[in-house]
C-alpha cells in the first residue's frame, strides 16, 4: 500500500488529524526508565500503545535516537508500530538533503534500513536531491516548504519572481513536477496560517504535515481552516513535546493519552466549525 493510500485509511478510521511526534529527550523521561538501556524504546513504544487510535501518524525524529546511539531503538519502535498497529504511516522525520549517490543512500536508510513510510527532506538543493526518493514509489517524499521556525521567513519568503514567494515556488514545483507517483507531501507549519492558506490553494489535496502546535504556540482552529482539504483532511497536525512530556510519573502513558484525546477532539472541532465554500 503506498503511503498517501495508507494515510488516507488512517484520516477515515481514526477520524483524527494528530501526528504524534516521538522527539524522545532522556533528560525528560520518566526517572524509572533511565537506566534501561532501552529507555528511548520503551518510552516512545509506552506513547505509542496508549496514543495509536488517536492518531493519523507517528513521526519519529531520527536525531533523538541517532545522537544516544540508539538507532537499534528507533528500528525496533518502527517495526514495533508496524507490527501492532498496522495501518498507522511513520513518518522519519530526518530533514536530509544532498545529491547523487548520497541521497540514494540516505533513501536507503529511510526505506530499507528504518522502514519508514515517508520521509521529511530539505529540497533547497533542487530536484535532483529529492529524484532518489522518488524512485520509491510506494514510499512519501514529505518536503520542507515553509517552516514553523523563527527564522523560517529568512529565505523561505523572498520573493523570487513578480508576486511570487520561495515558499510558493516549491509548492508549486512540488505539485507540477516533483510528484510522479502522488507520494509527494510538504511540511507547512502552523504558525504561519496565512502562508498554510496560500500553499493549500496551491497543491489542491497533497497531504501537508503541519507542525508547530502545541508548544510552538500555534493556533489549532487557525490551522484547520487554512489548511485542510474540502473534505475537511488532507493534513497531519504534529505535537511532539505537549504530548510526550504531557506527564513524568509513572502514569507519563497516561498522561499522554489525555493530552492526545484533548488535541485530537480540538482539532475534530475546528473540522466541524470550519467554514465552507459555497
């Protein structure tokens, strides 16, 4: 199955648009855990089990596992999420960009070593950067088109033609040209819900992953009505830390259950509130 179908299944089963982010920080899990030498693994795979039928995907950051060693771990939760919750897509959030034999390594790593559903990539070196995901057809290429970051608007919204921004021009090269298999998606964050606007209007119906709620501060209904589809989809509204470290007790699970239900069912609200085109 390719990973826009994948998705797809998973907006209607889970009626949700929460992207649960696994950003695991061993100085914020739980003190019982630390000590296990699979503290990342079990902490993350605890998130998992007690968030998956609220979700729409989980979205691993690779550097989390990869700056402790932990890489086996960041293996392990992939095929611990394949494994019991079929039907969920991972996105490995690895923001890579590079040409030539070393894309096609890192696509490698992506879909073979990780098995990762999709793949967040940096396409600011240009089309052939991303040409060696696109040879994976059934896998998604999600690409960086305008940031939730501070200093996202440093370059992402020059000009680069009469009324047209560098954010736009790869929303639109994303949507004519970089998108032979329909696997291409582009990450847009919430905290610029006039430029989210700009780039729906832009692809039509091509999933965007949207971070920045949560505890960048964006606003959840402001969100959903610049950017989701007209079947009220179309996104994967990312929350990594409000829900990770919702709680640090043993109940930290728990904890993290309520604080995905709450964000899930606020952002099934502004679905419902959204206003529709006549």
């Amino acid at each position: 199955m390719t990973f826009v179908s994948m998705l797809a299944q998973a907006w209607r089963r889970s009626d949700s648009l929460l992207c649960v982010g696994l950003d695991p920080d061993p100085a914020r899990i739980p003190a019982a855990l630390r000590a296990r030498p699979d503290a990342l693994f079990e902490f993350c795979r605890a998130i998992v089990d007690a968030t998956a039928d609220l979700v729409c995907a989980f979205k691993p950051q690779i550097a989390y596992f990869a700056a402790h060693r932990a890489e086996d771990q960041l293996q392990a939760l992939i095929a611990h999420i394949h494994a019991r919750h079929p039907g969920v897509p991972v996105v490995l959030d690895a923001k890579r960009g590079d040409i030539g034999s070393t894309a096609e390594q890192y696509a490698r790593e992506a879909f073979e070593r990780y098995q990762a559903d999709a793949v967040t990539l940096n396409p600011y070196m240009g089309q052939d950067s991303i040409e060696p995901y696109l040879q994976w057809p059934e896998r998604g290429a999600i690409l960086l088109c305008r940031t939730s970051n501070p200093g996202g608007a440093d370059l992402q919204s020059l000009e680069v033609a009469p009324g047209e921004r560098l954010y736009e021009r790869v929303a639109r090269l994303a949507s004519e040209r970089w998108n032979p298999h329909g696997q291409t998606a582009l990450v847009v964050g919430a905290t610029v819900p006039e430029e989210l606007r700009r780039v729906r209007a832009i692809v039509g119906a091509m999933p965007l992953l949207v971070p920045g709620i949560g505890a960048q501060g964006g606003d959840i209904e402001a969100t959903v009505h610049a950017g989701a589809d007209a079947a009220g989809r179309g996104m994967m509204v990312n929350s990594s830390r409000a829900i990770l470290y919702a709680g640090s007790g043993e109940d930290f699970a728990h904890a993290a259950r309520e604080a995905a239900h709450q964000t899930r069912d606020a952002l099934r609200a502004a679905v419902r509130n959204r206003p529709v085109a006549s």
